[in-house]
C-alpha cells in the first residue's frame, strides 16, 4: 500500500520564504536554505518550493537558490515558478528538483506539458492550480497566482492536465490560503474522483486533525502545508504522530524520534508526558557498551 505523504510548501518571494494568506499578504520567515534544511530533518516526506514571482516578473527560476536548498535536503523536492523551456526543467533537475511543478504554462502553453513528460516522464511533471470561488460562487481555476479567472472549473482542468502528460494535481485553494480552517473538501473530493492520477490538496491547515480530513474524506494521495510548519510546535513529525494515533496506518513515521506514545492537547500540540515516565527518562541507566 502506498504511503499518505505528508508535504510542505514553501513559497518564494524577493528570495525569501513568506507566509502566504489569501494570496494578497505576504509576511517574511527566512532564507530558502534554512527552511528546507528544518523541514528535510524533522520528518516531512516532500518539499514543495514555488517562486510565485518569476512568472509575473517574465523571468526564469532562480538556480542558484534551488543548487543551494538541495544541498541541505534529503527528501523528494518540487520547483515551480518561471518554468518555460526544457532546458530550465533540465537545469533545474541538476540543481537538485526532483520534480517540477507547471502552473502558468498550462494556460500559455499546453503543449509544453506533453512535451515535457514525453522528456522527463509522467512522475517528474506536476500541474498545479489555484482555485477560488468566482462570482456565481462556482469553482474556479484562477492563473497568475490567483490573479486572473482561466474560466474552467477544477474538474475539467485537473482532467486535462492529466491527458496533457500530468503525473501529479497540485490544488490550492485560495480562501483557505493562510485561513487555518482546515482544507476545503468539497473541492479536493471534485478533484480527486476526477482524475486517475495522484493528487496533492494545499491551503488552510491549521490544526492535525485538518490534515485527518483531508486524507480520509478527500481522497487525496497527499496534503500539503505552509504557514502551519512555521513559527509553531506543529513539526511534520508531530503531525504524523497524530494522525497515527487517531487510526491512520498508511503514514510514513519512521524518524528516531516519533512520538508514537505521545498523547495530544485539544490544539493538537503534543500534551506533556507524566511525571513518572519524566523522572524515569531523566535518570534511565545506559550501561557502557562491551565490544
């Protein structure tokens, strides 16, 4: 059975990781490198890394931050952002990508995502969309960053990312963006019962149980985090422990410190252990190894 993952988004603007709400306010939280090295070493089972200006500014992705992220992660990276040829897909998986992640070229370019899984494979490629509520309050998918209504609903874009050579969906949802009101479930479901294809569901985590959600009730292959993982205790470690305890079994949690008998506060913080199994940690005898 394949693994749930548990991913983590970061988004890139001026340089620098920001917490992203509603896609309008960006507040700043430090150096790309920094980041994915905290989150590569706490347990999380993907990065996602997206550079939401490049394509607004017409230029292409920073190498120089990607070569210098991989050298501190050891787990599966996905670079988006300011992606328009082959060669910058090239590029970018000498950089250290692991996969790609295309988003304004679906609209500019459709073409470009057969020919770029006909090159690198179905796995390396995935289209991701940021969808809202329009005025009718139907979904849909919006382009540059959230900026402009693309006039397709979610299910008939995510089905023709895939026939276009998608090996992954990446759907974000732009209300719950920074919100911490829990992933929106009727739009992930509308995806995932749509394509055949793995899908990944981002915006609004702000609470373990969020994430139970979506994994059990969406039918999503994977959930993805921002703001949640920073400047908080929720560690992707800790997260897994929960959601372990609470019956899911298809979780990665194979870290050395797992929190597997750990139990958890209303707020899904990790509740402190007591006093007796405190004091015997503290004073445990570790007797010198004989070889």
């Amino acid at each position: 059975m394949l693994k749930k993952r548990i991913i983590a988004c970061l988004t890139v603007k001026n340089g620098l990781v920001v917490q992203s709400i509603g896609f309008k306010q960006y507040l700043p939280v430090g150096r790309v490198a920094i980041a994915v090295e905290f989150l590569s070493q706490w347990a999380i089972d993907e990065i996602v890394l997206l550079d939401i200006d490049a394509s607004r500014e017409g230029r292409r992705p920073d190498f120089d931050m990607i070569k210098n992220a991989s050298r501190r992660n050891s787990v599966p990276l996905t670079v988006g952002g300011g992606i328009r040829t082959i060669d910058d897909i090239m590029r970018l998986i000498h950089s250290g990508a692991d996969k790609v992640s295309l988003n304004t070229v679906f609209f500019d370019n459709p073409d470009f995502i057969k020919e770029a899984s006909r090159v690198f494979g179905v796995q390396c490629i995935v289209v991701s969309g940021d969808a809202g509520k329009n005025k009718k309050g139907r979904y849909e998918i919006y382009s540059r960053s959230g900026l402009n209504p693309a006039g397709l609903d979610p299910a008939a874009w995510a089905r023709k990312a895939e026939e276009l050579g998608a090996g992954e969906i990446f759907i974000n949802s732009i209300e719950r963006d920074g919100s911490k009101a829990g992933f929106d479930i009727p739009l992930i479901r509308e995806v995932s019962k749509t394509v055949s294809i793995p899908v990944i569901a981002c915006g609004g985590a702000g609470h373990p149980k969020h994430f139970y959600e979506a994994l059990t009730a969406g039918g999503v292959s994977a959930v993805c985090a921002g703001n949640y993982f920073h400047f908080t205790e929720h560690s992707p470690i800790t997260t897994k422990a929960y959601l372990v305890r609470h019956g899911l079994k298809d979780i990665r949690l194979d870290s050395y410190a797992n929190y597997k008998e750990a139990a958890f506060t209303e707020a899904g913080r990790i509740a402190k252990m007591g006093e007796d199994y405190l004091a015997d940690l503290m004073f445990e005898f570790l007797p010198e190894e004989v070889i």
